[in-house]
C-alpha cells in the first residue's frame, strides 16, 4: 500500500504550468484569483493541509497553526519572510523555505532604478509635464542629483547589496560605503568595491542610501527622525527591503520641509496601504512592491518555492533537501525499507543528522506497522 499524497495548499494565482508541477506528488488545492485572506481563512486552509505555498500576503503564526495539526512545511515565495512566525514554526517543527537568490540581480536592478528615478526627479517631471506646466524650456528645471561620481550608501550587504554595490561602483563610477551586521570579506568587499562604514558615518558621508537589510524587531525604524537628521539634506534614500524599516511619518517631514531632497519606495509600512502623507509628495517615488517583479524572475521564484515545498514535503526528485530553508528543523524524507519478514514498506521519516547521514525512524503502513525503516540521505 503506498503512502497518503500530501495535501497542499496555495494561496494565491500563481503560474499554473509551474504550480501544476506539485500535482504529480500532491493533491493541490490552488486558490484561483487573488484573494485577501483573513487570518481565519489561513487557519481554515491549513486546517487539513500538509503543505503550503504561500505569499508575503499570507501571515503564519502559532494561531494558525494551532488550527493546523498536519502542517509540515511551508514554502514562502519570496526572499523575506516576516510574514511568516520562525519560531512558532520550529517549536512545531514546520520546515519553512524562501526564493533567495533567483530575485537578487532583478531586485537590484530596481533598487537601481528608484534611486535614479528619484535623484533625476524622473517622475516628478513626468507629472509636471503631464500637467502641462512645461510652457519654455529653462536652464533651472528639475535639477537633480547626479549619480555618477557621487556616494552611495548601503544598509544590510547581503547578495541584493553587493548587487547594487556592483552597479555603482563598476557602473557608474561611486564610491560606495556600506553598513552591516558583520564586515565582508575583504576580497568580496573589492570585488563590489565597497569599503565598511559605521551607521552614523554612513548616513552623514552619502548622497544616496538604499536600504536592503532584512526587516526585524530590533532594526524596526532603524530609519527615523535622528537617522534622517544625519542625513546630507541633498541626500536620497531608497527603501527596496521592508517598510518597518523607515518610520514614514519622519521620512514625509523631511521630504516636505526640505530635510531630504529625495526618496524612492518600493515598500511599506502597512502596505497596501500607503500613508497620505507620502502620496501627496512630489519628491517622492512610489511603486508597489515590484522588486522582483519581471517575468522570468517571479518564474524562477514560483519554480523554486515549488521544488522546496515538494522536498520538504519528501517527494519529488529532491525529496528530504529542499533548496532554501530558513527553519532548522527537522526534514522529511521519503524512504523505501524492509518493515517485516518479506515484505516492503513505504513511507516518510524524519532526519535531523544532516546531510549524507543516515536516518532512522518508524514508519506504519499496512506492511509492517511500527516497524523500522532506515533511509540514506
């Protein structure tokens, strides 16, 4: 007798090519148009599921997965996952996955592209021109930034800040500095050509900082008032990671009372969600969460999260390693064993030694029900 299919649920539309790859080892229940759940819908979906692909619309917590005795794994599309409660996760032994690294290049290429919207003042002129205000051409209209030549500041230096470290230096000639919880090595800091910098230096030293660092409770509002008032007044900031970062009411004062010249915000705070005060800038660059947002890429990140859920679920030609976890908990793998006298037994065990080792556990089905099973990594 085989073992049950897993259970899955997703949440959201996402390529149906892609997710339609989980059927071969999953029964899947997809969510067919975008949908906002209430925490007590997530609770009632993950009611009877074994897995789950879900968005950064989609919190998990202990409540929700209280309701949710089967749960095993959730795969997160995403590189950020504060969606997602990690340490209620492990106290139930969830394995929980991200997409990192298939966003990285298409995300800085939009962090990029703020910073440069917003110190040329590309949408700002755009509106202006649209309004129909452009009566005569003036040496004085919308003077900007430059970017060449100029400092660049980065905040968190994993693979997005190297990324947007690469574009400006090698790009565009900056001299980058960057703040981060530990110091690169020195050979990756002259690959990107970035040297480290303390907090307070960094903000007093750049004309443009792009904010990557992964959000957390300890760094909520790392961007404040007496952040910004450390800031150049001719400065730029840029926010592609998450919007706690950046306590919004300060960053829309400094706009508007000419403390801060310029921001681009991919991100926010109680996103969708947008605070009034930062809609009615001109100064501003807003967009709505698009970091990774190009075709390949959300591909890529669907694809990923796919073959994540199904290892972690222990099916699929990856079963027991999936890719990119964020929990360190337990793995279930799928294993075929001798459970009683002539007879062959199927089943899911779990394996806490790691990678290569060997992993025993009891397995029950109707060959050889409390038997033991071994499997190899």
């Amino acid at each position: 007798m085989t073992a049950a299919r897993p259970r899955v649920w997703v949440s959201q539309p996402l390529f149906d090519d892609i997710v339609d790859q989980l059927a071969a080892h999953c029964d899947v229940d997809a969510v067919a148009t975008v949908t906002e759940h209430t925490p007590a819908a997530v609770a009632a979906a993950l009611r009877e599921a074994d897995g789950a692909l879900i968005t950064l619309n989609e919190r998990i917590g202990a409540t929700e997965l209280a309701a949710a005795p089967q749960l095993r794994a959730i795969a997160n599309v995403g590189v950020g996952y504060n969606n997602l409660d990690i340490a209620a996760l492990d106290a139930r032994e969830v394995i929980a996955t991200n997409t990192p690294d298939v966003l990285t290049e298409t995300t800085a290429d939009l962090g990029f592209a703020l910073l440069m919207a917003a110190a040329r003042r590309i949408t700002e002129s755009e509106r202006w021109l649209r309004d129909g205000q452009w009566q005569q051409w003036s040496f004085s209209t919308m003077l900007g930034a430059d970017i060449h030549g100029s400092t660049l500041g980065i905040l968190g230096m994993g693979r997005i800040g190297q990324g947007i470290a690469r574009r400006g230096h090698h790009g565009f000639g900056m001299n980058v500095l960057y703040h981060n919880r530990s110091r690169l090595p020195e050979a990756v800091e002259r690959q990107v050509g970035a040297r480290y910098a303390g907090f307070d230096e960094l903000l007093a030293q750049v004309d443009h900082l792009v904010l990557v660092l992964p959000y957390s409770a300890a760094n909520h509002h790392i961007i404040d008032a007496a952040a910004l008032a450390k800031m150049k007044p001719t400065a730029t900031l840029v926010n592609i990671a998450r919007g706690g970062l950046v306590d919004e009411l300060a960053l829309a004062d400094a706009l508007a009372n000419g403390r801060l010249a310029a921001a681009g915000l991919d991100v926010y705070e109680g996103e969708p969600a947008v605070r009034p005060e930062l809609l009615a800038l001109r100064n501003v660059v807003l967009t709505p969460h698009i970091g990774s947002a190009s075709l390949a890429t959300r591909r890529a990140m669907v694809l990923l999260a796919v073959d994540n859920l199904a290892a972690a679920l222990g099916v699929g030609p990856h079963a027991g390693h999936p890719p990119t976890p964020v929990t360190a908990r337990k793995t279930s793998i799928a294993i075929t064993g001798t459970a009683g006298a002539g007879k062959t037994a199927t089943g899911t065990i779990t394996d806490i030694t790691g990678a290569g080792k060997t992993a025993t556990g009891v397995i029950t089905d109707i060959a050889g029900a409390g038997k033991s099973a071994t499997g190899k990594r």
